[in-house]
C-alpha cells in the first residue's frame, strides 16, 4: 500500500533520476524508515481515512497480521460487510468514556438501557436492532450524528435527538402520549426541587428525561423501591398535604389489602391513586374506574360501599354532584363559567384542610367542616357553600347564624361542632342533615324551635302543617304522596332574616312581618298570608285593617305561632270580657278600653244551652254561610251562635260591591257591617220564624230592650 | 557493487526490526484477585510500606489494600471524590486528580481532605505525579501536560492538541521514568512517550497498532526494577513492556496466553515487581508477579 502511495507522489522525479535498482533501494528504505509514521490507514473499500477514524475503527489499521494481532474476539453486536463490528460495543466506547477523555462511567454503572435488551414492551420503529433482534448501543447512538455539540440536540452522538422527547418517543410512544401517563412538555414550577442537572425541554418544560435517566442506577431519579415519594414531591410539593390523612391510604388503609392498588405498607402516598405510565384511566388513575361516572367516577370508585373508602360510601344523595353546569365562574373554587359541578369542585383530594392551620393528626381522623379535603371551609360564613349560594348569605348576621347562643347550646349538648350550611344541611345525606322524617322542615325547624332550646318556641297553637294549600307564588312546602303540604319552609327562608342583607343583621330581635325568616314580605301588605288566603284580602282598607308599623292587617287578630287558640290561630287577648274565645277576641277591641271602643257591643249573648244545627247539617246550605261554634272552634253540625256566625270580620260587606268602606270609620247598615248574610237568609229565621227581629232587637239593642 | 552492499545492508535493518517486532512473551504469574465492590475504578498507586491504594470514584471512596492484604476503605470526610480518574502517593500523601472540578486534592488516610488546589484554564486533571517538589498533571481538556511548583503555582506546561510528536491527543496516565523523564500514555495518538522535566526531548516509547509491540489505547503506565516500561491497552487489554528508548520488550503472558484483561486502567508495579492492573471494566483488581 505504501509503495502505491510512493509510486503516486514520486512517480516524475523517480522516472527522472532512478534506476530501478536505485528504485527499488529508495523504496525499501521509505518502508523500513519512513513508512511507518507516513502510511495512512484505510478502511475495507480501499479509502484513505483520517486518523480520527482509526481512533475508534480499530480493524482499520494497515496491515495487521492476523497472527500477531492483539484484537480480542468478541461477539459483536452487528456485522458489518460480513465482519464483527467492533465500534458499537460497550468495550470500545469504555476505552474513552472512562474518565481518561470523557467520563460516562455512570453510563456503564447504569441499570437503564443496559444492553443487549431485550425490546419487551418498546415499540420500535425505525432505529436498529442488533443481529438478534435486541437494542444495543447503535440503536441510539451513532459516533457519526451530526452535530453532537449541539445543545440538546444530537449529542451525545444520538440518531434522533433527545430534545422534546423524540428519541424516548421512538421507542416509547405508547407511554407518553395519552392521559393515561404522566404528560410531558408541560411546564413545571419554578420553584421544583428537581436536581440542578436534571434534563429540561427548550422551554424549560419537561422531558422523559427530566425523570428517567437514560443511563443509571435507578430507572426513575429519586425513586428508592416503589416510593416515588421525593421525586413526585419535587413537582407537586402542595399535593403531599395528602400525607396521614384518608388519601393516604399507605396510613389509612396501612393494615388492610386489597385486590386494586398498591401496596398499602408502603410510604409512597401518591401510589394509591396514581401510576406514572399505563395507568387504567385518565390522571394516570392507577384503579379501574366507571368511565360513565365521568370525571366523579374516580371519587366514586372508592367511595362506594364496596370500595376502599366505603366508610364514606357516597349515597347520591344531598348535593347534586352531576350535570349541573355552572353558569357563573367561581374564583374561590377555581371554576370556570360552563364548569361542569363535581366531587372536586368543593373537595382537593390532596387537601385535607385548605387553610393548613387544622393538620391532620393522627390517621383516620374523623372530618369536619373546616377539613374533610374542603377546598373552603364550611365555618360561620359557610365560605364553601356561599361561593355558590351566595344570595344565602344574609343569614350569617341573622339568628340562624351558627356563632349565636341558640346554635352554640345545640352544639354543647350535642358535642358536635357544625358549618353555618352543614348545621342543616348534610351534602352527601339527604337534603337536610340525618332526617328520614316525611315532613323534614318541621323536624328540623324543632331541634332548636321546641321550647327547650334558646331559640323562639312553637310548639304551641300554630298555623296548621301538613296541609294540602294552594299558592299563588308556589310557594314550597314538602311532598307526599305526589301532593305540596304546609311545612315550616312554606312560610319561611331560613336563610334571609329580612329583605335585604342589611335587615337581615339582628341581636336576637324578635321579629315582625318584615323579617322574621318569611318567604314573602308579610308587611306593610299581608303579602305571605294572602298567597294562600287571598279571599281575606277584602279586609284591607276596612276598619277591621289595623296595619301598623310591623303588624300587617292579619297579625292584629292572627298569630301563626304560640296563638292563643288552635282555631284561627287567633292572637292573646289578655282579659278581656266575652264568655268564648270569639267574643273575648272581639272584645278585645270591641269593648272600653279597646281600639273599637266607638263600637262597644254591649249585648249579644244567645243562650247556648240549645244545640243548633249548621245550615249544612240542615240542608239548608254550607256550614260557612253561618258558621255555629263549640268550646274548640267551628262545629260542622251542631253548636252555639257566636260572633262569627252573623259577622265575618274579613269583609265589611257581604256584596262584593259594597266591601270596601267608602271612607274610614264608615258607619255600617245591614248590608255592611261585616255582616256575613243578608239578614233575611239568616239563621235565625230557621229557628224563630217572624219573630226573629223582636228577638235580635230584644238582645241587640238594649234601646229597644227598655222598649219591650 | 556499492548498491549491492547498501541492499544487503538495508535487508539486515529490515530483518533486525522485524525482529524486534516479534511479540517476545514475558510470564506473569498470577497472585490474586481483589473484588471489594468496585464501582469502575480508574487508577492506583502505592507507598513506601508496601500499602496500595485503589481510586474507586465512582463510589466516592479510596479503597487501601494495606501490605498485609487487609482492605480499609477510606471515605472522603469533607468533599467528595466522585468521578476522579488518577491518584498518586507523592512526597509521603495521596493526591487525587479530582478531574470534573478542576482540582488537585491531598486526602489523608483519615480521608480528611487536607489541601485543595483549584487549577486554572479549567484544566480537567487526569493524572497526577511527582517530580520533586513538583507536581505534574495531565489535561483531559487542553490536551497538555502542566507541571506544579512547590507553592501548587503553574510553572509551566507543554502540548497542544495534535498528532505530532510533542503534542497529544487526551494524554492520560504518568509515570516517572530514569532520569526523571515524564511517561505519559497520550491516549488517542494511540502511543507512548517520554519528555524530560522540562517537556522537552520527546521520545517515542510505543508506537500506534494493535499488533503486538503496539498500542491502540495506552491506560496505565508503570517501570518495572529493570526500567521496563509496562503499558496497559485499554481496548486489546494487553499489558506490554517496553524500553525506555522504545524498543519492544515483550507482551505479558500466563500460561502460554497474553494477558487480555478487562478495559485496563492504571497500573503500578511494588517493590517486588507485582504488577497491579485496575481492571476498570471489570471492577477489579488483579495482582501479577513477573517472572
């Protein structure tokens, strides 16, 4: 080879000057003395190559003999032209990358991507495969890429660069490209405590690499055994408040075993839930999960009654947790407008408490409303809820509030401690907390409402519940048996004082027809009382409308709660004269002393010795057209005439026309007067025939009663 | 008739050189083989009372293999040795070339690190001896060799990257030779050469090849008491011998065999001509008497 060489470079002068003995002479001494240091090497085609080559292609050096060679036999991955290829062996690479040129000992040390490997679950497309078909070196490297100083590019000497991924992806795309994995090219946090020579994206983002050294001790970095603890940390520090409580179910669940999930002994609390790769649904879930459930689904899968956090089975019950659209962001819950209403819309299942104030202190410690993975206490602004709800807030100054006395002795004698919202309401119970009772409202208004708690008592003589009625505004009351019945909540909100949040704040005020929890503003018109009553509404304007401030036309007579009778829930009178409770209720006012003292009724005693029948028990109409009494109230067949049976104090006029007075203090007639019939059609007549008028004057009119 | 003399004159240098080239086995018997968990190490050196050292960076740890054949393990105290390549017993201490970070170290058998030495010129130090009250140390970086005063001040130093003889190629181990040459295997000019202290006279000790008498990859180089320069290949695993002035010495051998030991690093030769080999890729050392 070198004589060629010889021949090509000297072949002028030698023609020239030489003989062929001198040729031969010259030739012999280039070889001997000059040869050595001169020859270059070739490779197997015949081409000079550089210096550089023979660095690593070692087989090339010019004239080897066979017999003397010092290269080792080894079974090389690949052949090349039908000869081991020495280059792409761990051997060969190891004589430079020893530390004596570069230093890629931790590359040797590694237990990832040691070779030959096996391709298992890769999915290997385009990069060479050893003659076995296994990944070796050259399957990613190559010392021939291009440009191998280029930052993140093709070093160190890779076939497909490394940044975004592409050369993990080659291989692995099945793990990195669905929800089912841990996503990459995602930005993390600034402040993530990844190690300082961790590998980023261009744009600082996350790679494969940022948690899978290619070449290492540890397939994952900071990952000893299964506990991904510190290396998951790095990133989601927040989510390791999860540590001790019920999500951490290696503390929770530590005892126990299970066919789903991990390992429950370990210390990784992130691998209950979670696994990094091939995960069974989305967010990496490392359980099956009921895809037709949606995203609640994940919560679901536990808490259910055969699943891990079956102690809190949820019951679909309480809260609605599905297709509720919000119209509305939520800032406070980190809700978007058109957000779809779920489990973690109220619930951070890394959080157990959202201020961190309330730690976690031992396992299975029972929640309550300001932990319980709440992203917002449910405290005595009932922050969570109102969120939402926010036109319930005016409550939180009123005597519903859960700060006042009446709450706080309910909870000292139930050792409980409860939410403004969950006092009453249980968000994964029923709609109201624990109640199974048909009528829920009147239940739950009693706990506190029953005469032996602070708050105000009814349970005697109150507006009649459990009844069917009839609302012109609709208003609520409880169902049964596919009927609206009267409940406490048909009167009242307990969430709003008053009309405003403004007149909702009270100091245990007791409270009139412009407050007092109603439903509808009862003052200055009996708004509330005339949804269901509307034919009273004829007393208004009349002398029998004695609106003042607070008191609408109704409560003058009429106390919906602690009345002083069951019937008409009529308001106390004190002592007043009158042998029943009408006329002692009339002559409440109708008497000296009373608002109606200009209309004294000074006789009017009809002797109650002698039953008598009701116009419907004589046929001869409805029992309403002269309403007759017994001690209790009303008699439908037989009883006494009272003030009522000729008077109705809701009208001034039988006639429609007639019932609103012309003026105040309008003079009555017997068309007015607040007559409930023509005195022709009365009762009376019935029974005393013509001499009904002698009769009614005799004990009327104490005039004509001196006459006769 | 002239002609005819100086042919027969040239066919019998030929023939001398031919010769010299036959690879010549020198036995090595074989002592012992020392696995202590090695975590690829990369040199080794010994003291005056027949105590080795074993540089096992990569495990961040000296390993002292006292006369005996007891193993300490020394642990660095205060910083760490991770991914050093060369140490050297030097003037009564061990110092590592503390390669990543630029730095010499001096460690005491405590493994306390009793003096650092940031080097300049990001200098990436692969070995280090002495030479008096000098240091010098190789540079995996700028390709040179660089010789330490006795305040660790450069003095001065010599090379550049290149192929021609005075300049290296990634020059790797040291050793003294006679007359205080400096040995140094330049690593990818595949050869050997020997410099007086001052970095001058180079001489060709072993030349590029992967026959016998060559060498591809030149490691760990260590004299023998007859002042044979013994070469670690890195690729073939040969150990071969040589004369300072160059000439072939032989190719050590075991039971009819040449040595063909696993990625050799440094090697160092006691007082009772064993040769030690750091088998790098192997993770072990192997101990040789030559016969």
């Amino acid at each position: 080879m070198g004589s060629r060489i010889f021949r090509k470079q000297n072949q002028r002068l030698a023609d020239q000057i030489m003989t062929p003995l001198k040729r031969l002479l010259f030739a012999l001494l280039f070889l001997c003395f000059v040869g050595p240091f001169a020859f270059a090497q070739h490779n197997p085609d015949g081409r000079k190559v550089s210096l550089e080559c023979v660095v690593c292609h070692v087989s090339w050096h010019d004239n080897t003999n066979p017999e003397k060679s010092l290269l080792p036999k080894i079974d090389a991955p690949i052949q090349i032209q039908g000869m081991p290829a020495r280059i792409p062996t761990a051997a060969m690479c190891y004589t430079c990358h020893d530390g004596t040129v570069m230093d890629s000992r931790q590359v040797f040390s590694s237990k990832n991507h040691q070779m030959p490997m096996e391709v298992k679950h890769a999915n290997i497309k385009t990069l060479p495969l050893d003659k076995n078909g296994k990944i070796y070196c050259g399957t990613c490297h190559t010392p021939h890429s291009l440009k191998p100083e280029r930052i993140g590019g093709l070093a160190p000497f890779l076939r497909v660069e490394k940044m975004n991924s592409a050369l993990c992806l080659e291989c692995h795309s099945n793990q990195a490209k669905s929800h089912k994995n841990h996503p990459i090219k995602v930005k993390v946090p600034a402040n993530n405590t990844m190690p300082a020579n961790s590998f980023w994206g261009k744009d600082g983002s996350m790679e494969c690499m940022t948690c899978h050294p290619i070449h290492g001790t540890k397939s994952v970095l900071g990952v000893a055994g299964n506990d991904r603890s510190e290396l998951c940390s790095s990133c989601h520090k927040a989510y390791f408040n999860i540590r001790l409580t019920d999500h951490d179910l290696t503390s929770s669940l530590k005892n126990k075993s299970s066919d789903i999930g991990p390992d429950f002994g370990g210390h990784d609390p992130c691998a209950a839930c979670h696994v990094s790769h091939d995960g069974k649904a989305k967010h990496m879930w490392s359980m099956d999960v009921d895809e037709n459930a949606g995203e609640n689904g994940y919560c679901i899968g536990c808490h259910s009654n055969s699943g891990l956090g079956q102690e809190k089975a949820y019951a679909h019950a309480g809260h609605p947790v599905s297709k509720i659209k919000l119209k509305k962001a939520i800032p406070a819950l980190g809700i978007k407008a058109g957000d779809e209403l779920l489990c973690k819309s109220c619930h951070d299942p890394h959080n157990w408490e959202f201020s961190k104030k309330h730690a976690v202190k031992m396992a299975n410690e029972e929640g309550t409303e300001y932990t319980s993975f709440l992203r917002l206490p449910d405290d005595a602004q009932g922050q969570l809820c109102v969120s939402c709800h926010a036109d319930q807030s005016s409550m939180f100054n009123s005597d519903h509030s859960v700060a006042r006395e009446g709450f706080q002795q309910y909870f000292r004698e139930s050792n409980t401690i409860h939410g403004q919202c969950t006092v009453c309401h249980g968000a994964h119970t029923d709609e109201l907390k624990g109640l199974t009772h048909e009528d829920p409202y009147t239940v739950l208004c009693l706990r506190c409402h029953d005469g032996q708690h602070f708050a105000t008592s009814v349970v005697h003589n109150n507006h009649p519940i459990g009844v069917p009625f009839s609302s012109k505004s609709n208003l609520r009351g409880y169902k049964k048996d596919g009927q609206t019945l009267l409940s406490c909540n048909t009167c009242h909100n307990p969430h709003k004082w008053g009309k405003t949040v403004e007149s909702s704040k009270t100091a245990d005020l007791n409270g009139d027809d412009r407050n007092s929890f109603l439903t509808l503003s009862n003052w200055p018109e009996p708004n509330l009382c005339l949804d269901c009553h509307p034919e009273q509404a004829t007393l208004l304007n009349t002398d029998h409308d004695l609106t003042e401030t607070g008191k609408s036309a109704c409560s003058l007579c009429h106390a919906p709660h602690n009345a002083e009778t069951k019937y008409g829930i009529f308001a106390k009178w004190g002592d007043t004269p009158g042998a029943s409770f009408n006329e002692k209720h009339c002559f409440s006012c109708h008497s000296e002393q009373g608002l109606a003292s200009e209309k004294v009724v000074e006789a009017y005693a009809h002797p109650r010795e002698f039953g008598i029948l009701s116009p419907a028990a004589r046929g001869t109409g409805d029992w309403l057209d002269f309403p007759v009494f017994k001690e209790d109230g009303p008699s439908k067949t037989v009883g006494y005439v009272d003030c009522f049976t000729c008077h109705n104090p809701h009208a001034w006029s039988y006639k429609p026309e007639l019932r609103k007075s012309e003026s105040a203090n309008e003079e009555g007639n017997d068309l007015t007067s607040f007559l409930r019939n023509p005195s022709q059609l009365t009762l009376c007549t019935d029974c005393h025939g013509e001499s009904t008028l002698w009769k009614y004057n005799y004990y009327h009119d104490p005039v004509k009663r001196k006459r006769y | 008739m002239r002609a005819k003399y100086l042919l027969l004159l040239i066919l019998t240098t030929c023939f001398c050189m031919v010769q010299g080239l036959i690879a010549q086995d020198i036995n090595f018997a074989a002592v012992r083989v020392i696995e202590a968990d090695f975590n690829f190490p990369t040199d080794i050196c010994g003291n005056d009372g027949g105590d080795v050292f074993v540089l096992d960076a990569m495990n961040d740890r000296v390993v002292q293999i006292k006369a005996g054949g007891e193993l300490v393990i020394i642990k660095p105290q205060q910083e760490s040795i991770y991914k050093a390549v060369g140490i050297a017993w030097i003037n009564g201490a061990l110092w590592i070339a503390d390669t990543p970070r630029s730095r010499l170290l001096r460690m005491e058998m405590s493994g306390r690190i009793s003096q650092v030495i940031k080097l300049n010129h990001q200098t990436e130090p692969v070995d280090v001896i002495g030479d008096g009250e000098n240091l010098v140390i190789t540079d995996r970086r700028n390709h040179t060799v660089t010789v330490l005063d006795k305040d660790f001040v450069e003095k001065y130093y010599w090379g550049k990257r290149g192929e021609k003889v005075g300049e290296f190629i990634n020059p790797g181990f040291l050793a003294s030779g006679p007359e205080n040459r400096i040995i140094i295997g330049d690593i990818l000019n595949r050869r050997v050469v020997s410099f007086s202290p001052s970095g001058r006279y180079p001489q060709i000790i072993a030349k590029p090849g992967v026959e016998k008498g060559q060498i591809f990859r030149p490691k760990g180089v260590a004299l023998d008491s007859k002042n044979r320069v013994w070469v670690a290949d890195g690729y073939t695993g040969a150990i071969q011998a040589f004369s300072i002035s160059g000439n072939y010495e032989g190719i050590a051998s075991n039971a009819g065999k040449s040595l063909a030991l696993s990625a050799p690093m440094g090697i160092y030769i006691d007082k009772q001509d064993r040769l030690w080999v750091v088998e790098s890729f192997a993770s072990k050392i192997s101990v040789w008497r030559i016969k």
